[in-house]
C-alpha cells in the first residue's frame, strides 16, 4: 500500500515520516524524512544472452530485447582477478562480476562506486588495482555496446520522453527507493521556478530497474504537484481531508487522462486498478542504456 500522511506544497506530494532502506547487497543505507508514495520493489539481478549488430526502429529492439536481450554479460567475461595482487576465491570473484556488472548495465560509470564494492569483498586489495579491475569491466561493456550498432531508443523511452512533452516529469532508474524518489522528483522543475508548469509525475527507481532488466515489467510511482493545479491560498484554505480528496481526485484523472493513454499509445502493456493505493505496472518493456564514453572518477585518491 501507498504510504500517506498530509499532502504537501511544497514538493506537490504526499509526505511520509521517512525512508531507510537497504540497498545494493545489504551495502548503500539512504535516509530522507520527505518521502511519499512509498512502495520498495524487488532487488534483481541480470541474467541474459547477446545482441548482433545492425540499425533497428524501437519495435525492432523491444522485440529483439525480448528474444536475446541487450544486458548478458559477453560471453566468458570473468572478474579480472589478474589485475589484483591479493587472491580472490571463484566465488567472490563471480559476486562481485554480478554486482558490478547490474549497475553497469544500467550506465553506472562511477568508478569509486565499484571499487568500493571490490574492497568490501576483497580483503587488502589495493584501490587502485581495484580501480583497474572496474575500468576493466566498463571497457568490455563498452565494447559489447560498440558491436551491437547504432540502436534506437525503446518504447519506453519514446513514451517517456512524450510523458515530458505532455508536462508529466517522467524519469526512468530515479533515485533509490519511492519514498525517497517521491520527494526528489520535480526538483529541477522547482528550482528553475516552473513547478507550476509541470502537472504531475511518473517515475520507477533504481531497483525497479533492476527488476525490470531481469523480467521485462516495472511499477511506476505518480503524483500531481499541486502548483499545477491550485493557487497556494487555495491550497492553505482547505483542511487535511480536502487536501486528500483533491489530490486523489486530480492523481487519478491525471493518470487515466493523460498518463495511460500516452503509454499506450507506445506499445506499453499497462495493469491498474485505478487505486492510489496500487503502482502502475508496465509489462512487455525492455532496458537499454549506452554506457557512457568517459569514466566518473570523482572521489578517487589521485595521490
């Protein structure tokens, strides 16, 4: 169930009491008291085949995605335990490929992310060994990505991209959690003064992702942001349980007016029953994203 207490101005939501959820392998603890609409999914890992290279249309890699998928490691790709001066036994070696290689997968190019994931596993290995060991694994994605050509984005993305067009803040593999991603999404909007330019959003957040990668289906979490919708007097007039009614009133009518239609005007499979108190379940859709060309190395000792 949706997590929900007094609808708030401020970031157009619903405001829960807090977050603190496990991330990453029991690894990445993140803490926000401004959370709502807070449902966690499943943490996943990736596990498929290969992809050949040639130009596609989207429904061409959403087809192919589901018959071969774009995320398999290459095959043989081992940990590069030859880069370490420290022995690692073949199972550690093969955890950490599985937990490097889902956040590269989805573009995750931060360095200092991965070699803190190797020496959390590895005991005494040098960082920049480590280091090497992820730049090693980003080279093999990269190169997998370089032969499977120049590949057009999914319906996902495309539907995602006519969400924005639509003024629906619409953002894939964001932030860690719903809570938390609840009370991020539309920062941007809010800083840059345009909140009110903006109805409503639609997000899934980055262990969704990972579910998503591995089964072809994600949830979303929505809201409305209120600036949209009333005047801030209006909004200071009313009492908790108008506040409520409202919210849940202009949610709803945004998602089977605008949000659903455009979905499925892409190809998208949607499953709802038309509650608040339920995510939006996306089926038949796929995850690609190009690693980036450069490295993140922000954080790492250059001494």
């Amino acid at each position: 169930p949706t997590v929900r207490e007094s609808p708030s101005w401020v970031n157009g939501g619903v405001v829960a009491r807090g977050c603190a959820r496990l991330v990453h392998l029991a690894r990445r603890f993140v803490l926000n008291p401004r959370g709502y609409l807070g449902e966690v999914g499943d943490v996943d890992v990736a596990a498929v085949t290969t992809m050949r290279s040639r130009r596609l249309l989207p429904q061409d890699v959403d087809t192919l995605a589901s018959m071969l998928d774009l995320n398999a490691k290459p095959e043989g790709l081992k940990f590069p335990t030859h880069l370490l001066s420290v022995p690692v036994d073949d199972e550690t070696a093969g955890n950490l490929l599985e937990m490097l290689w889902v956040d590269i997968v989805k573009g995750d190019n931060t360095v200092l992310f991965g070699v803190e994931q190797i020496e959390d596993e590895v005991e005494g290995v040098d960082s920049e060994e480590a280091a090497s060991a992820v730049k090693y694994l980003f080279d093999a994605r990269r190169a997998q990505q370089a032969a499977f050509g120049d590949l057009a984005p999914t319906k996902l993305e495309t539907a995602f991209q006519a969400l924005r067009e639509a003024k629906i803040v619409a953002e894939m593999d964001f932030s860690c959690c719903g809570n938390c991603g609840a009370s991020e999404i539309g920062g941007d909007e809010a800083e840059a003064g345009e909140l009110d330019q903006w109805l409503g959003y639609v997000f899934f957040h980055t262990q969704d992702t990972e579910g998503l990668i591995e089964a072809r289906n994600t949830y979303l979490n929505y809201g409305i942001f209120w600036p949209a919708h009333v005047t801030e007097d209006e909004f200071k007039a009313m009492g908790d349980a108008e506040r409520e009614r409202v919210y849940t009133e202009k949610t709803l009518a945004l998602m089977k007016e605008v949000v659903i239609p455009i979905l499925e005007s892409h190809g998208i499979k949607v499953v709802w029953d038309g509650s608040m108190r339920t995510r939006i379940l996306l089926e038949d859709v796929d995850w690609y994203m190009p690693f980036p060309a450069e490295n993140d190395e922000e954080g790492l000792d250059e001494d």
